[in-house]
C-alpha cells in the first residue's frame, strides 16, 4: 500500500490550520455563553503590557528614552497615572456592547491626558477603541469618529513637536489609526460573509425540503390519479358485464357467456395497467424479476376502450378530427385518460343503453375532447359535489393550460367538455 506525503503533511500546515480552527470554535462558543470573560481578559492584557511598564519606570525615576524627550513631557503622582490609566483602559470592558460611549469616553480621556502633556503607553486603548467602533459599531458613526481621531492625533503631534517632527509623527499615528479601521472593517465584512453564507445554506436546506416535500406530493397525486382511472373505470366495466350476464344467464346463455369473456379481458387489462404502475414504483433488485411494462396508452387506444365500453351496454360513436396522431405521448395520455373517465361516470351515473358521443378535435394550437351522453341530466357528481374523477380530469387539463366543463345539455343529456393548449413550449409540439 503507496502513502502519499503532501506538502502540508511535510510543513505541518494542515494539523496547524486544524488546531486553530478547532481552537477558534472552542473560543467562540465559550465568548457566547461568557462574553465579559474575553472583555476582561482584554483589559487585563493591556493593563499588564501597557500599564504596568509606565508604573514601574515611574517608581524607579529612570523614563525610558533620551532626557530631552523626558524634559518634553511632564512627570505627574503615582495617583494621576493610575486615573489617567483607569479612564484609557476600563472602558474597553464595554466596547463591544457599547463601541461608541467607549471610544468617546477614552478619547475624553486621552484628550485631557495630551493637554497636561503627559504622555503614555495606555494610549494604545484608544486604536483597540476604534477598531471596536469599527467592528460593532454603527456605520454612521464611524466619520465622525475617524474626525475626533484625527484631531487627536494633531494634538500628540503638535506635543511631541519637541521630540519628533510634527509631520513624521503624524503619518506615523494617522497611519496606525487607519490600520486599527481597516482591520476592523474587514473582520466585520468577512463575519458579515460567513453569516450570509450560514443563512443562505439554511435557506437552502429548507427549499430543498420543501421541493421534495413537493415533489413527493405532486408524485402521490400523480399516481392517485393513474389508480384511480385504471381500477375505476375497468372495475365500473365489470360490474356493469357482471350484472347483465347474471341478468341474461338464464334467458340467453350465449349473451352471459360473452359477458364473462368480456370480464376476463377486461380485468386482464386491468391487471396490466397496475402492473405498469407499480412496476415503476417498485425498485427492482438484482433477484427480483422486473414486470413487463407496456407502452402508455394513446388515442390509438380509444378505439379499443371504446369498444369495451360497447360490450358493457354504452352505444358509443367515436370520431376524430385534425391531426391526432402527430400528438406527443403525454398529450396523448392525457386525452386517453380523461376520456376513460368521461365514458366510466357515464357508465356509472347513466347506466347501459345509453348514446354516447365522442369526438376529439385538433384545431391549430387547440385540442377539444367533447363526451355528450343521452343520459339524465341529474347526476350525484355535480360541480358543487365534485368526486375524484371530475377533479382528477381538471388537473390533466391544467398540465397543457386547459379546462374541464361539465354539465346537463338542454336536450336533458349530459355534456363533458375539454381543452387543451397544445402552444409548443420548447419549438415543438
């Protein structure tokens, strides 16, 4: 077995990178949960690089740095130090909960501080101020800060005038003024990144399960409808043959006889349309035998379910107009189903011995399917009491832009009527 050795296993960089970001987790979790804990501990890091130094040159009398930059500056009490000091660095407790009080009050202070011409290494609490209003701040605050930092910085330089070039001095501390908010802004834009991110993957889980959700919806639906027209319409077939071979048994054999052949192929096809539907749901493994599936049904196919509805007493007359057979496959289904649907609530509410006419009609870009019965007028499926079929009709329909209307005739029978909106939607039909 070959190990590859990357340059990162060689440099140590993956571990090292995975150790901070495991490290900055841990970190960041604990500051939710503890947030004056890391505030604190801010304070107590300057205190102890800043602070302490100045107080132990201050006791021992030796100032750091030439006797004429000592001379420059004034030497106040222990006491004024630790004040001085308290007002630069005990408001960085709240610079994040409070940026803008915590700038403007260690300004005032380092303001004060400047004017007695006393210098110190605490200053460095008015940059952490800054990139704090930078970071947590409002926005609309942030010119007006820069403004007061600037003026501030005039001051150290026109006071350090005696020790430094005023010019050199104030390039050096606009320029770390300017670092302290830039370094601010670019945290705060790359942390407002991450959360967008963070958002838009949440948003993106939820809309997927949703489509799926949707998808699996819109699949129930779809096969609901494929059950229900197979086993509906072959079931009101049978029951229809059923009742007048029992009828015809005694009085006419031959007619009973041909009333049961007709059921047996009528629940054979039947049987194969539900194998077709489940064999497509069902996944199939390496043991299992996959059904065999037959193609979908067309308008080639009315002709025969119009003939099994003949057998079953309905006197049907089909015709058909335009082009039918340059038709897709799922136009085509969609007429062979709602016409199956059609011819079983007219087998089921008008009974056999009942004239049907049937037509399908291409016209342009428009495709009509008109099923007028001799039935009568009153049928417990109304458009106020709507039952599956009706409702399963419409949303074929509405698949190609079209509509379902179904009601009495004047004449006292019984009209279905359809449309279709056969408009290509990619350039062909």
């Amino acid at each position: 077995m070959t190990s590859v050795t990357t340059t990162d296993d060689v440099l140590g960089t993956g571990s090292l990178v995975g150790f901070f970001s495991r490290a900055g987790q841990r970190l960041r979790r604990a500051d939710r949960a503890r947030p004056w804990v890391l505030d604190t501990a801010v304070v107590v890091v300057v205190l102890l690089m800043f602070c302490l130094p100045d107080l132990v040159s201050h006791g021992s009398g030796d100032g750091d740095g030439p006797r004429r930059l000592q001379r420059a500056f004034a030497h106040p009490p222990v006491a004024g130090v630790l004040a001085l000091q308290a007002g630069l660095v005990l408001p960085l407790l709240w610079r994040r909960r409070r940026p803008a009080a915590a700038f403007g009050v260690i300004t005032a202070v380092f303001a004060l501080q400047w004017s007695l011409n006393v210098v110190l290494r605490a200053d460095a609490a008015l940059f952490i101020a800054l990139y704090s209003l930078a970071l947590h701040g409002r926005p609309r605050q942030l010119p007006w800060a820069c403004g007061v930092m600037a003026a501030a910085m005039a001051l150290v330089a026109v006071r350090a005038a005696a020790a430094v070039s005023v010019w050199d001095a104030l390039f050096l501390l606009l320029s770390t003024a300017t670092a302290a908010v830039a370094l601010g802004l670019m945290v705060r834009i790359r942390r407002a990144q991450l959360a967008g991110l963070r958002e838009r993957a949440a948003r993106l889980e939820i809309e997927r399960d949703q489509r799926s959700r949707l998808a699996t919806a819109t699949e129930r639906a779809r096969v609901a409808r494929e059950m229900h027209d197979i086993v509906g319409h072959n079931l009101s077939v049978i029951i229809t043959l059923a009742d007048a071979g029992a009828y015809a048994g005694d009085r006419e054999p031959q007619r009973g006889t041909e009333a049961l052949r007709l059921i047996g192929d009528t629940g054979r096809q039947a049987l194969g349309e539900l194998r077709r539907v489940l064999g497509v749901l069902r996944e199939a493994d390496g043991s299992a035998q996959r059904p065999e599936l037959s193609p979908q049904p067309g308008i080639a196919d009315i002709d025969a379910l119009c003939a099994g509805v003949r057998g079953a007493g309905l006197d049907v007359v089909y015709r058909t107009a335009g082009d039918v057979e340059a038709l897709d496959g799922g136009v085509q289904l969609t007429v062979y189903r709602i016409v199956q649907e059609a011819l079983t609530n007219t087998l089921k509410h008008a009974g056999s011995d009942t004239r049907v006419r049937l037509a399908v009609l291409v016209e342009d870009d428009r495709l009509r399917i008109r099923v007028r019965d001799s039935g009568p007028a009153v049928r417990p499926e109304t458009p106020n009491e709507e039952g599956h079929g009706l409702v399963g009709m419409r949303e074929r329909a509405a698949l190609y832009d079209g509509n379902v209307t179904a009601g009495p005739t004047p004449d006292g029978g019984w009209l279905v009527e359809t449309t279709l909106d056969l408009t290509p939607r990619d350039g062909t039909r």
